[in-house]
C-alpha cells in the first residue's frame, strides 16, 4: 500500500498548493533515527557544534525570502510577521553557540578527595553529557520558532544531540525548506546531513516516539495531542524524558484600583495581545478577571472598540477554524454568558475576532461553565466581571497550570503603598494587595507579568516558558540558554585516573570552563 501523500495547502483558499512528499512508514522512521544516532560523534566537539550554529543562523537568514514567502502561503501569517519570526529563530541559534562556547551549561563539579569528611569523600568529577537522539514535534503557529529550527531544535542540536523532527502538516514545504539549509550548514562543518532528520505523517510521529534509539522528546501542540505521546513515552519498555507544552489559559487579573485608573489602555492593550496573530499564540490571554464596577465597565467598551475595529483573519488550517467557530458558539450558548463583540465565523475562509463576558461566581462554582476554564484557540477571550476579592480567589484556586498569568495594578497597589494588609506568601516579601494576588498567581504559572502582557516570548537567559502541568509535561523551560539542561544528564567519575577523564575534568581546566572547585566557583 502506497504512503499517504504530503500536501501544502493554502489556508486563504482551503485547496492544496504542492504535494510535498509522502508520510514516513516505520522503516521511513527508523532509517532516520539510526541515520541521526550514527552522526551523534561529529557533535562532540563543542567548537564545531557552535560553528554550526552560527552558520544555520547565516544560511537561514540568508535563505529568508524563500522560507518566509513559502511560510506565508502555508499559513497566513503574514510577512511581517514571519520575518520577525524568522529573525527570532536566527538569533536563537546564535544565543546557543554562545552558550556552547561558554560552557557552564555542562555543570562541571571538581571534588578532590576528603577523609577528614564523614564519611570520607572520594575524587569525585562531576559534567553533563547529552541523552541521544531526541525527537522534535513541531507547532503549527510558529513555523520557524517552535518548529524545525525551533528552541527544541536549536537547543538540542547545542547540547550535542542530533534531531529527527516530525513535521507539522500545516507547514510541511517550509519544514522541507528549512530542513535543507539546517543541512547545509551541518555539512559546512563537516557534521553529517543526517544529524537532521525530518519525517512527516501522524502515524510517523507516535512510531518515532516509540524508537529504542530515541532518547527524550520535545513537543509544542494540543493538549490531547501531547498527552497521547506523553503516555506513549512513559509506556515505553525504557521511559524517555518527555519535554511537551500542551495548552495554556493564561489568566490575567485587573484590580478595581487599576481599573479606576486607566481601564481604557487596559482594554485597548487586551484586545492588542488576545488578536495577536489571530490569537493564534501559546500565551494568548484567554481568560481575564476584571472588576464588576464603573472601572471595569469603560475596560470593556474600550476593549469592544479595540476588537470591533480588528478585522477578519485567517488561521492555520480550516480544522483550526471549524473548531474555533464551534468552541465559541458552545461558550456562548452557556447561561449568563455575553457576547458584547461576537466572535465566529467571518467569510468561507475567515473568522471574526471577539469576546465573552461571564459573572466570576459562575466559573468559581463547578459546572457547565467549566467549558470556560479550556482554551480556545483563536481570537476570543473569557472576561469573568467578580464583585470582590473572594470570587478572585475562589476563581484562580479551579484553574489548572498556566504558561503564564498577569497582573494590573494601580500605581499605589504596585508600590505596596495602597494601604492593604501586608502579605508574604509565595513571593516571598512585599506587603498590600498587589503582593498577595502575586503569591496567588505564582503557584498557577511559569512567568509571572505585572502591568503588562504576555504575548511575545523573549529569548533570554532568565526565560522560564512552561508551567505546571497542563501547560507543560516537565519543569524545564523551551526558550532561553537554560532549555539546552533539557538534554543533557549528569555523568560522575571517581577515583578516576586523569588520562582517562575527558578534558572539561582535568585539573588543569584546559578549555577553560566555568567550573566549582572543591567548593569555589571559578569563571
């Protein structure tokens, strides 16, 4: 039986642009997870695995028109907007061969040997080596920044690991595109082509997963998406590390006092963030707690005129749009549940952007309006009106883990000058009300924003993009340098002769390498 063919289409039309290849087999899949084992040795060396990764960022952003007019009819993000994507992806391979040449992200611990400790302590030589082969799943709202060349990829690639990737099928001929320029630049520097595998197909995907050689996954996409690898990972006769990012309500609470104070940016600023990119972002405000008083009143007819002047947009694929269409009708169909700008379908291939308005007490009590708590992908969000601080928090304690959650305050409640009682809770300091709803939002999210919005992820040391669960399968985070720890584990040599410990181990430290030395941090 022949394999399913692999198309791109056009999501401004529905019909299909190019056939792009067929959906990988098993055999497709294990050719290309044994073909990346064996390149493992050609991204020992760290000086090469950095040179690599200037140069994918040299090649794609070299190759930028192409990959970005290809993009855009594979998913209508727009020009503007992929080039800003694109740029994002380049810089990222480039803040990873910086953390490659630097080199603390290989954790390495010198003890020399103790017998005056109890009990004794022996030489001891601790590094980070990389797991293996890792498989990436691409998202399909960002086909260059968490997709092929994505954080999973780049970060992968950096820690010394060689990736076969599974394909998006709502972008599959810029995953083909940008596969090939990745190569590219692997053979530049004399890395073998298959340290970047690419496989297309659905069954492909849960067969890779299942691969005895691959060693940890990285996943952007649907809740049940991720949870059906997720589980395939864990049933393995070898349990793989299973690094996904499932979904994401991302609440945002407005104080009264915020409102009072400038409740019109508020609203202007929501509608900005929940129609960025058709609201097809991960950390999409989807929920927003928002005071039932005059304040929260001018927030939302500023926020009705900021979506109502937002035009019709077109999303990733027509499934996306079907199912968006049909989660708001249901959302609205729910008692006292408005909708002061209707969100749904717009033309055959569009959708109209648009919120709903909710009492806070009914998604504080189980029930029906649990639907609320779900995100819906696509531009809509949830504005839950409360009356007091009680049904703030009654609401924040029913909702599951959160990439991220967002705070507004006044000038005063932000100072801790509003003259509520002080707090410490999880934050750990501070005093008044701005305090406390921060200890309340912390346990829910990664990042935690204040006055501000969390669409745009920036890559950065300190980023922290994942959450408790279901926002994320792990701890760990998919943007910054820190995403790299992902990959890597831990390895300890004692008592072992010098001239047979890697370099990074010596006492001699001849690479240079940010280290602890019996105790003492040394740069």
């Amino acid at each position: 039986m022949a394999a399913a063919p692999v198309w791109s289409v056009d999501p401004r039309t529905g019909k299909q642009r190019e056939q792009v290849g067929a959906e990988a087999t098993v055999h497709d899949v294990d050719r290309a997870v044994r073909a990346a084992h064996s390149a493992r040795a050609a991204l020992a060396d760290r000086t090469v695995r950095a040179a690599f990764l200037r140069a994918a960022a040299e090649l794609l952003d070299a190759a930028r028109d192409d990959l970005v007019a290809v993009a855009d009819a594979e998913t209508a993000l727009g020009a503007a907007r992929l080039t800003g994507e694109l740029a994002r992806t380049c810089y990222q391979f480039r803040a990873f061969a910086d953390t490659v040449d630097e080199g603390a992200f290989l954790g390495v611990v010198i003890d020399h040997p103790d017998d005056t400790a109890t009990p004794p302590v022996p030489d001891l030589r601790r590094h980070k080596i990389p797991l293996g082969v890792v498989a990436v799943y691409a998202a399909s709202n960002f086909p260059f920044a968490f997709s092929v060349p994505g954080g999973d990829t780049a970060s992968a690639l950096a820690a010394g690991c060689p990736v076969v990737v599974k394909a998006h099928p709502d972008h599959p001929a810029t995953s083909e595109r940008v596969a090939a320029v990745l190569r590219a630049a692997a053979e530049r520097h004399g890395i073998a082509a298959d340290a970047i595998g690419l496989v297309h197909g659905f069954d492909a995907g849960v067969e890779l997963v299942r691969h005895p050689l691959v060693a940890a996954a990285g996943f952007t996409g649907s809740v049940r998406g991720g949870r059906t690898l997720f589980d395939a990972a864990a049933a393995r006769p070898v349990p793989i590390p299973f690094h996904g990012e499932l979904g994401s309500l991302n609440p945002v609470v407005v104080t009264e006092a915020a409102a009072t104070e400038r409740g019109e940016d508020i609203g202007r600023g929501l509608a900005g963030s929940m129609t960025l990119g058709v609201g097809q972002f991960c950390v999409k405000p989807g929920l927003v707690l928002a005071p039932a008083g005059a304040g929260g009143d001018r927030l939302l007819k500023s926020l009705a005129e900021a979506v109502g002047a937002t035009g019709q947009g077109v999303l990733l694929d027509h499934r996306m749009r079907d199912h968006f269409v049909t989660g708001v009708a249901e959302r609205a169909q729910l008692p006292d549940v408005a909708a002061p700008v209707a969100p749904g379908a717009g033309g055959a291939h569009t959708v109209t952007p648009g919120f709903l308005t909710v009492p806070a007490a009914r998604i504080a009590a189980e029930g029906a309006h649990d639907l609320l708590l779900q995100e819906c992908f696509g531009p809509v969000t949830v504005v839950a009106r409360y009356t007091d601080d009680a049904e703030i928090t009654a609401v924040l304690a029913r909702l599951p883990g959160n990439l991220t959650a967002t705070v507004h305050l006044s000038a005063a409640e932000a100072a801790g000058t509003d003259g509520t009682a002080a707090t410490g809770g999880a934050t750990g300091g501070g005093s008044g009300r701005g305090a406390r709803l921060l200890a309340e939002l912390t346990p829910l999210a990664g990042r935690v924003l204040v006055d501000g919005w969390p669409t745009g992820v920036a890559v950065a040391p300190a980023q922290q993009h994942g959450g408790p669960y279901p926002a994320t399968t792990s701890t760990s985070t998919s943007v910054g340098g820190t995403a790299i720890e992902r990959w890597l584990r831990p390895v300890v040599y004692q008592n072992t002769p010098e001239a047979l410990l890697p370099p990074e181990l010596h006492d001699a430290n001849p690479l240079g390498l940010p280290r602890r030395y019996d105790g003492r941090l040394e740069h």
